[in-house]
C-alpha cells in the first residue's frame, strides 16, 4: 500500500572515483578519475530515495559531501514533499548564494527525494509525473574526444554499434582548426551521412576564433555546435547564434532555470541542454522545460541518463537524451539502449541500486 506521507529521516553521501574506460581528453581539461557522489535519502518509513552527483573534479567532493551531511540535519524531521525540500534546502544557502556548489548539493537531494516519493506511490518516476514508460531517443556521448582522426573515426563506428546509435557527439577544438575538418570528414566517412553529428567546443574558444572556427563548420551539415565560447557570455552566444545556420546549443552551466530564461531572452541559443546538478534536480528540470516549452525550444539532456530518461517523457519539446555509462559500474542494473533508444525499466522510482562491491573498492578518502 503506497505511503501517504514520507518522513526525511536521514542523507547519506558517499564519495566514489572510477577511472573512465575512455579519458576525457578536451580544449580545457584531461580527465582519467570520474568522482560520483552516492546519495541515499532515507525515511522514517523505510523507503530509500537515491541519485548520484557527478561533480567533474574529484577534490570538489572534499566541499560536496560535507553540505549534504549539513542538509541531512537541516530537513531530518520534514516531510520528503520535493518542491519544498527544494526550497528549504535553497534558501538555507541563501546568503551565499544559489549556484555553484551550493545548487549542486541541493540538486542531489532533490532527485533524491523524487526517486523516494516515486517508490512510495509504486509508480516509475515518468509516470508519477504524468508520463508513461516508453523510449527516449538518445546519441552516445561516450568518447570522441581531442584524438588522431583515424582513431577518433575508428571510435565511432564501436560507439554506433553499442547501442544502434543514430546520433554521436565528437569533441573539437584542437589546436589547428583544420585538424577538426580532418576529423569530421573521417567520421563522416565512417559512419555516414544518416547519423546526426554534434560537436562540442568544451568552451574552449575565445568569440573571436568561435566566429572563425564555427562559419569554417557552417555548412557540415552537424546536428549542433556546443558551447563554443565560456558558458555565461551570452551577448556572445547571441552573436553566434545570429550569423550561424547551424543549432547552437548552449545550457548544461544553467544555475537554475532562470538563466535559461535569460538565454532565451538574450536570443542566445537555438537549442538547451540543462545537466541535472545545476538545473536544480528533477524540480529544477521540470521548471526549466516549461519554460521551453513555451518558447518552443528544444530540449536535451547533459549527463545523468537515468533521471533524464523520466523527465524526457514529461518534456513538451523533448529532444535527445545524451547517453553517457560512466555511472554504470556503480549501479546493479544499468539501463539498457537498443537502436539509439533509450529503456526505462518499468519499475518504482528512478531504477537506482548500487553495487556495494564495486562502490566499497572505489571509495574516496581524500
């Protein structure tokens, strides 16, 4: 019999670091140690809410996991209602202010607690949010990082093949702009004009060379250009978008859904993509896509697939879900991808259970 009302008893936050099958290699960073941040909500009435957090870089965990532990004592007691956990968890960082690691924490107990709430009512967590279990169009996001272009083309076609993907992201902003085109060219060439290409600048460019670099790509025929330029220039992005054919797409640095608003009213972006640990969680997310809709922009997800595969079926102008398994080695069951579709199991909550073995053998103690 589902609860009627769930007590916050207490939040647990556990530090793991995994090494990626395949390194970050981008314009801004190398990255071999993926850290993820395990976050269980539990409740007075025995049902677990669970989500992870994956912070980029490992020594953010040090600042991370201590806020959780101080919003387990602020909430223990409070009925686990999201949108007002949500903001009493905001509002308790007010001061100093909303974003940064201060939104992140709050986005992990956010979809932690719609992942309890989920489980309580025995429903999938797409359908308590008026949805239904269905697939969700994804591309891999797995590699294609800053390598040889032979490599690179010989990594997309094993990336196509582990889950019948239509779409992939690649990764530019190597130091000779012509080393790009060598790379597009050789996917292309690999996997054919039928899949959708979206590359991705890891703000690496200052606007001048974007300007440069982005009109040389112009008519590639590429599904999207990412982040080009640093994340919060919109009046930059602006300019790009106006002088570009090609998608721009902008978003996973969103703290919260007002600055997507912003984008949008800066005229700065074709399409969106918010990552759950800035947006604000699920309720963040949920707030962010109405605002979409009503600008009629598509929609993506950035990291996180699991949660984004729920909230993909409740989004007006849902787009591509961006598939990433960097969080597989830590969960039982793993969702599952067959021709370029994302599966969500059909089960309450989000489907999040984790592998203690794998979880007790990779804990961080930094």
């Amino acid at each position: 019999m589902p609860f009627e009302k769930l007590t916050l008893h207490s939040i647990e936050a556990r530090p793991v670091v995994l090494k990626l099958e395949r390194p970050i290699v981008a314009r801004i960073a190398t990255i071999t140690d993926w850290p993820l941040i395990l976050i269980d909500l539990k409740t007075e009435e025995g049902i677990t809410g669970r989500s992870y957090l994956e912070p980029y870089v490992v020594k953010s965990m040090r600042y991370l996991v201590p806020a959780l532990q101080d919003m387990s004592d602020l909430l223990k007691g409070q009925q686990v209602a999201p949108a007002q956990l949500y903001e009493s968890a905001r509002k308790s960082l007010h001061f100093v202010g909303y974003e940064g690691l201060a939104m992140i924490a709050v986005s992990g107990v956010d979809m932690a607690a719609w992942d309890a709430v989920a489980k309580a009512a025995d429903m999938p967590l797409c359908v308590l949010l008026g949805g239904s279990v269905g697939p969700v169009k994804s591309y891999n996001s797995n590699g294609l990082w800053l390598n040889a272009p032979q490599a690179v083309a010989a990594e997309a076609e094993a990336l196509r093949d582990e889950g019948g993907f239509a779409g992939l992201k690649l990764r530019l902003g190597r130091d000779n702009p012509r080393d790009d085109l060598a790379t597009i060219d050789a996917v292309r060439r690999a996997v054919g004009e039928d899949m959708a290409l979206m590359a991705d600048f890891n703000q690496g460019l200052d606007l001048a060379e974007a300007l440069r670099r982005c009109h040389m790509l112009d008519d590639l025929g590429l599904a999207w250009l990412e982040e080009p330029i640093i994340y919060d220039n919109f009046d930059g992005y602006s300019q790009l978008a106006r002088e570009l054919k090609t998608p721009l797409q902008i978003g996973e640095n969103f703290y919260g859904p007002r600055d997507l608003h912003k984008a949008l009213n800066a005229k700065a972006c074709d399409f969106v993509m918010p990552d759950f640990m800035r947006i604000g969680g699920v309720t963040g997310w949920l707030q962010a896509a109405s605002i979409a809709g009503v600008a009629g922009v598509p929609i993506s997800t950035h990291l996180y697939p699991e949660v984004g595969a729920h909230v993909m079926r409740v989004s007006e102008t849902a787009h591509w879900l961006e598939w990433q398994n960097w969080a597989d080695p830590i969960l039982q069951r793993p969702y599952k991808i067959k021709e370029s579709q994302l599966e969500i199991p059909d089960v309450p909550g989000v489907g999040l259970d984790w592998n203690e073995d794998v979880v007790r053998s990779n804990l961080y103690d930094g």
